[in-house]
C-alpha cells in the first residue's frame, strides 16, 4: 500500500466512529460468545472491521460465518490484558514493514518488551484464531483469522483479505 493510503487510514482511525445502530446491528449478528471478541477492539479496529463486513456485503457475500467474523478479524490486535496496538505502534509497524523489512521482520519474530506492540501487529492473525477458538468459534473461522494474512490465502480467508486490504 502507499504512503497515501496509509495516511487516510490513519486519518480514517483518528475520526473512528461506531454509530448506536451499527452497534446494534452487529449485537444482533453476532452470537453471544462471538460479540465479545468485537467489544475487546478499540473504537478505531471496530470501525475497521465494520467496513470490511460492509464491504463484503456489498460485493453480495452471503457466507454467514465469513461475515460474522469480518466484524472481529482484527480482535488478536489486543492482548489478554486488554491493551490493543496503538495507532503510534501502527504507524511504528507500517513504516519499518515498508521500509525497513528487516527491522520489521527482527522486531516482530519475539515479544521483546520494547516492541510488544510490533509482534501484536505482526501476528494478530494467529493470536486472534486462538481468542476466537477459545470463545468456541467454528474451526473454519479460526482458520479463516489465522491465516488470511498468509502470502497466498485461499477459501474464506483470500474473500476476507481482500475486504480487509479495500480498508
């Protein structure tokens, strides 16, 4: 992605906002062990994953699961302790990703305690697949979060990729 359009997702991020019906919307959706896993997500990840749903359903998706958890793809993004990535660890993570890739790839292969925020972000996928099996989600959606941040996705995980990189 371009400077560019990271810079409009950061703007985008700074304006987030999740409306009351929206809110309901995805209460309604969503199963009681699932909502959770959504409502863990700051204002900015829910507003992120609320396009992408948006986005899937309007490309005609109708594969409930896969829509069920575009509304909380992004939930292994904060740690058991409820802290997520902050937008500042973002743009840290971004920029070294695009470039400075070895220093992206050495921050991100441990969670070292200055760059906790980087090997969140690095490895969100897996890291919300477990939250998600942990809440007793399908394995195809545990599977779907883990890997459609993979090199090549396949199924539910490459339709949901590419919603998420519309975003």
């Amino acid at each position: 992605m371009s400077a560019i359009t990271r810079l409009s997702q950061l703007w985008a991020a700074l304006r987030a906002n999740v409306t009351p019906a929206e809110r309901a919307l995805v209460r309604q959706l969503l199963a009681s062990n699932e909502y959770p896993l959504f409502e863990r997500m700051p204002l900015y990840d829910q507003r992120h994953c609320l396009d992408v749903y948006t986005t899937l359903v309007a490309a005609g998706e109708q594969d409930a699961e896969l829509l069920h958890l575009a509304l909380y793809h992004d939930t292994g993004k904060v740690d058991r302790q409820g802290q997520p990535v902050s937008l500042l660890w973002y743009g840290i993570a971004v920029v070294w990703k695009q470039l400075a890739p070895q220093c992206y790839a050495w921050a991100a292969q441990k969670p070292r305690w200055w760059c906790r925020s980087i090997y969140r972000y690095a490895h969100h996928g897996p890291l919300g697949a477990d939250l998600a099996a942990e809440a007793g989600c399908s394995p195809t959606i545990v599977a779907t979060i883990r890997h459609y941040h993979d090199d090549a996705p396949t199924g539910l995980a490459a339709r949901l990729r590419w919603a998420d990189d519309q975003h």
